[in-house]
C-alpha cells in the first residue's frame, strides 16, 4: 500500500513537473531573444560612437530613439513581470520581447544603413578629380590616389573601433586637403579647390575656361548642387 500512495503522489505531480518544465523553457527562449536584443542594442550604441568621431556633426537619432525606446520598453517589461511572473507565459509578453528585438534592428539600422550614403557623399565628388590629377601628373596625385584608396576600402562597413573611426577622419580631412596641393592652375584650377571645399561660386561656371575645361575633361559629374 506504501508504495502504491507513493506511486499515486508521483502520478499526482507528473502535470505539474510538466508545469515547470515548460514554463523553464518558456524562460529559456524569451531570456535568449532578450539577450540578443540587448547585445545588438549596445553593439549599435558603440558603433554609433565611433562614426560620430567621423562625423560629429551627425546626431545619428534613428540609433538613438531606438536605444531610449528599448530602455523603456525593458523597463516597463521588467516591472510587469516583477509585479506577476506568471505573465511570462502571456501573449503580451511575447509581443514586448518582439519590440525588444524590434528596437535593436532599428538600432543597427541606424549606423550601419546610413554610414555607406554618407561616405559616398564625402568620396565621390573626388573620384573624377582624382582621375584626372592622375591623368595629368599633376603634384600631390599619387597622395590623393592612396588616400582615395583607403577611403574606398571603408564605406561599405562603419569603424569597429575608435583607432578607425579617427583614421578615417584624418583621411577625409587629408582628402579635402590634398586637393590644394594638386597645382591646379588659373579659373578652372581654383573653381575645382573651392568646389572641393564647399565655397564655389556657381557662377563661375559661365566663364568659358571654366567650361571648357569641364567639357573636356568631362567632370560635371562631379559636381553636386546644394542651396543655402
């Protein structure tokens, strides 16, 4: 009789192991996508840094508005479940671990989706300049080539490290630079130094030696117009 009671007590606790056992896997996999979401979320944040040492000007708000979202977001997450924790096994948690790892996408898109435009903008107004400082020999080509051949190399993914970060920055304001030290020479020359910087005058572009040196050296692709 002992050991039937003792078989009949087991038999009674069977559903409730069961109970836990899928309620520790249940935690299991949403402590893993939380997890995840969180390491992406600080991978992003850490990167973002490092590309605002590349351009400081750059707030990069899509990466930060998603950070402060899932800060709230793992908050509130947080005192729900302090408050119930049987919640864990809810739909609503579900969907707010969901938004966790929603926010880290947002995040991640944030720096690495648009670093690639921004060091396109920065690299490409050179390219055909660089292309004909080299056709023509001109002084302080052979630098700008290997200048614009490191930057080519490091568009395509933002600087894992501030080593990099700060790299690239000497090398884009070495490019902007190196365009001074080309010896371009007369109206066509110092339109091209100050469209590099910024500072041309559009106007200029009517002058006939300007225009002409456009034409043939087939470079108004590089120009890009801006309003003030």
């Amino acid at each position: 009789m002992t050991r039937l009671s003792e078989l009949i007590e087991r038999l009674n606790r069977l559903p409730e192991q069961k109970t836990r056992k899928n309620l520790n896997a249940r935690v299991q996999s949403l402590t893993t996508k939380v997890i995840e979401a969180h390491s992406k979320l600080i991978a992003s944040w850490r990167v973002r840094a490092f590309v605002q040492i590349v351009f400081p000007n750059e707030p990069f708000n899509g990466t930060a508005k998603a950070v402060r979202a899932a800060s709230r977001q793992a908050t509130a997450l947080k005192e729900k479940l302090q408050g119930d924790f049987n919640e864990v096994t809810t739909e609503g948690t579900d969907k707010k671990v969901i938004r966790l790892g929603e926010r880290a996408e947002e995040a991640n898109d944030g720096v690495f989706k648009f670093w690639p435009s921004l060091m396109q903008r920065q690299i490409q107004p050179y390219k055909a300049l660089t292309n004909v400082a080299t056709m023509h020999k001109l002084p302080g080509s052979a630098t700008l080539t290997v200048i614009m051949q490191r930057l080519s190399g490091c568009y395509t993914h933002p600087p894992a490290t501030g080593n990099e970060a700060e790299s690239i920055h000497r090398d884009l304001d070495a490019l902007r630079k190196s365009i001074e030290k080309l010896g371009l020479e007369g109206e066509a020359g110092q339109f091209l130094i100050k469209a590099a910087q910024g500072a041309a005058d559009p106007r200029e572009l009517f002058k006939d030696e300007v225009k002409s040196f456009f034409d043939d050296q087939k470079l108004w692709n590089i120009l890009v117009v801006k309003t003030k």
